[in-house]
C-alpha cells in the first residue's frame, strides 16, 4: 500500500490516527515548503509552523471524526498552507478531505488530500448569490476586509427602499448609518467581540431605518474566515426581514397578556383534545403548569361526577361542573367551547372559557332544594292543588289530582277542564275565571 501510494500524484499525507506522517506527497512539501524528510516520521503539528494552529486543529478534527464514523470527511480551510507566505491577500481557499485506510493486519491510515478550491468555491458562491438574489426579501452580503468594500444583493435595496444608483453600493458605512441609534453600538460591539474570539460565525438582531423613515426588524447570520494569523479576511453573510414576524409575536404577546389577565379560564387545544394553551387564571385556580394540565392532571381536579359532560370534541360543548380549588373544596365553574375549522371545515383546533359561578349555582341548587321540598309538601295535601297560565293553561298539578283524574296529560287546557265539569256549571265557571284574570281578584 506505501508503495503504491508513492506513486499517487496530488497533494496528499499518510497519516497515523495521531496525526504521525507515514508518507508526504511531492506536492504536498511543494506546498508547505516543509522538506519531505522532515516530514516523514513526525507528528504533523511538529514540524509545521506555529502559525498553522487552526490548520493543524482541523486535521486532528477530521482524523477523529473519519476513524469514528468510517467515512470521507471533507472541510473548506481558508489561509495559506505555504510556511513562508505573509500576505493577507494571498489567502487561497482549499478542499480537503480525509479517509480511513485499514489494512488487512489491522493498522490504520488516514488518506488526507489538499486541493485547491479556489477558483470553484467561488464560482459556487456567485450562482449561490444570485439564487438567493431570486428569492425576494433575502438579503446576501460579502464584507470584505483588506479592501474595506462590502458587496450586497439586490435585496438589501429593495428591502430598504433605497435606489441603488443613487447610493454607494459598496461603502461599508452605508450600512451602519441605517443601524438604529439605540441599537448601533451593541451590533458592532458584538461584530468585535467575534473577531477577538476567532469565531467562525456571528449572528444578531437589529433595526435599520428603511427609505420612508420607519425601522425593520431583520435577523443577520454570517460565517468569518480568518487567516493563519487569526486575522477577519471576510464575512459572508445573510439577513432576514422578520419585522412582520416579531409584529406578529408582539401582537400574540399582547393577547397572551390580555387573557392572562381575564378572571375566568381560557383554554385551547388542537384537533385532538391536547391542550395547547391555558391562561394564569387556570394556573391560579389549580396550581398546575401547562406542561401538567397537558398530561391530563386538570381533569384529575374536576369533579368525578361532572367529568363525562366534557367529553365532546365534535361541537359546541356546554356544561357546569365542578373542580376542585385547593382548601376551598370544589368550586362549579361553568364552561363553553366550540371548535375552530378550516375552510374545508375540518376540526383543527378548539377553544374554551370556563367562567366562575359557584355563588350562582348554589342559589340554583337552594332554590331546586326549596321547590323540591314545597313539591313534596303540596303532593302530601289531601285536596287537589294546581297552577295555571292565564290563558288557562295549566302548568302544575299535585299528586291528589293525579290520583283523581288518573291521567298522564300535563298539559290540560281551560276547554278541556271545562269539559270535566258539570253542564249546568260550565259557563259559570268559565265566566267567573275570565273575570277573575281581567280584575286580579280570587275566585271561587
């Protein structure tokens, strides 16, 4: 195998797991300036210059991952790898890649390949860019430091409603004069701070002021790519326009506050029944979080014997039940709730209000208790006791009359009453109830 390996041609290492170089390609020392014999034999990070630390780094990275995971790894290195070369602008960008080789007793090499990918990556980029260009309110960017200049796609234009022709596309304080006063000094403080800590990315969030005056809200997100001497070379980097998402998260947050605020339950969940919502009022009430009102422990709070008029998932639930509220025993509450549809009117969500009504209820339930009871009292009567609309239709009538009348009919009418009777007191009757209802006197 080192056999054949000395005949490949390219800029390759073979290298031990711990990064010992058991064979140094003619190109590769052609490219590092390290003589082949220095090389050979000796731990990469040994023999190349301090200033290959990063370089270095990502081999022994690239090592790991390619024995842990017995595949290809491959890796974009932007820098120098010629030992002598200083200046910044020099600065090509490479492909590399590394495999692991296990040979038939067992010991292991890692193949590791340099190319030259220059040229490509940046014929990438370009057709990269100008998707992105395509895309509508994607802004695309390319800050580059030794020449201080910053290329921007159209849609950092058209986003800011600024007339490119009539602005310096390239002057990199164009851009910090459209940062929000408020917001300008943490932006850059953070764009600093990257640089000092050699961070191979930077992300931020910020205001700048659109063309009418207004501010937008927009996401930035960039990669940096340093020299051998850990200096920012260029950033390259994307932004968003989110100001219409953070209105809406504003505007959600606003309503959040205002349901919050409500005395009484509010509550939603999706098509399923799984609870996705509850307000503080819930919270205050039964002490559970969201998290444990979604297991299913706020059911575990109502009633037993109000829990199966909650059930319905289908359409508008109405019910008065019971849930227990700490020391207080269980306090009725009354709900209502109603499925939201889409406009083929499928379910996909539900939402609900539960409103406090235990004082209320229980007057209800005293009054049931007093009327049961007068019940129980006027159907002990010996004498037949009844009520009646003034049209004579009768609504009530005790257990006596019932008994007498052996009769199932509870709606009887004046006329059919009237039927009961005697010819002869008829009319007289009938005559003397109209009088009665037109004065309001008794009568007997």
């Amino acid at each position: 195998m080192i056999n054949l390996l000395h005949t490949l041609p390219g800029n390759f290492l073979a290298l031990t797991p711990d990064l010992q170089v058991v064979i140094a390609s003619a190109g590769y020392t052609r490219l590092t300036g390290v003589e082949k014999q220095r090389l050979e034999g000796s731990l990469l990070p040994d023999v190349l210059p301090a200033s290959f630390a990063k370089y270095c780094a990502l081999v022994q990275d690239m090592a790991t991952e390619a024995v842990a995971s017995d595949e290809e790894v491959s890796r974009l290195f932007c820098g120098s790898l010629d030992a002598g070369a200083s200046k910044l602008d020099q600065e090509p960008l490479w492909r590399m890649s590394c495999k692991q080789i296990v040979q038939a007793e067992g010991q292991v090499f890692l193949l590791y390949t340099v190319e030259d990918a220059t040229g490509v990556h940046q014929g990438e980029e370009k057709e990269r860019y100008r998707l992105l260009q395509e895309a509508g309110h994607l802004i695309v960017w390319d800050w580059d430091s030794k020449k201080q200049t910053t290329w921007r796609s159209d849609g950092f234009f058209s986003v800011l409603g600024i007339d490119r022709a009539a602005a310096q596309a390239s002057d990199p304080g164009l851009w910090e004069s459209l940062l929000h006063p408020n917001e300008a000094e943490r932006v850059l403080k953070s764009i600093r701070g990257a640089f000092a800590e050699g961070d191979s990315e930077w992300q931020a969030e910020y205001r700048l002021r659109h063309a009418s005056g207004r501010y937008i809200t927009v996401a930035d997100r960039a990669k940096v790519l340093y020299s051998n001497q850990g200096h920012p070379l260029r950033m390259v980097g994307t932004t968003i326009d989110v100001t219409e998402q953070r209105e809406k998260e504003l505007e959600a947050r606003k309503l959040n506050q205002l349901l919050n605020s409500l005395p009484g339950i509010v509550w939603s969940s999706d098509a399923g029944g799984n609870i996705t919502f509850v307000n503080q009022a819930l919270r205050n009430l039964t002490g559970l979080s969201l998290e444990q009102v979604q297991q299913g422990e706020a059911l575990d709070l109502v009633h037993p014997d109000d829990r199966g008029s909650l059930a319905s998932l289908q359409d508008v639930c109405e019910a008065v039940f019971r849930v227990k509220a700490g020391k207080d025993g269980y306090r009725w509450y009354a709900g209502r709730s109603v499925p939201i549809t889409d406009e083929d009117g499928k379910v996909v969500s539900r939402i609900g209000v539960c409103t406090d009504v235990h004082e209320q209820n229980l007057e209800r339930l005293a009054l049931r208790d007093i009327s049961e009871k007068l019940q129980e009292m006027l159907d002990a009567l010996p004498i037949m006791a009844w009520a009646a609309e003034p049209d004579g239709t009768y609504t009530y009538y005790n257990r006596c009359w019932w008994n007498h009348f052996e009769t199932s009919d509870e709606n009887w009418t004046l006329e059919q009453w009237a039927e009961l009777m005697h010819p002869e007191d008829r009319n007289r009757t009938v005559e003397q109830w109209a009088e009665s209802i037109a004065k309001g006197t008794p009568t007997a």
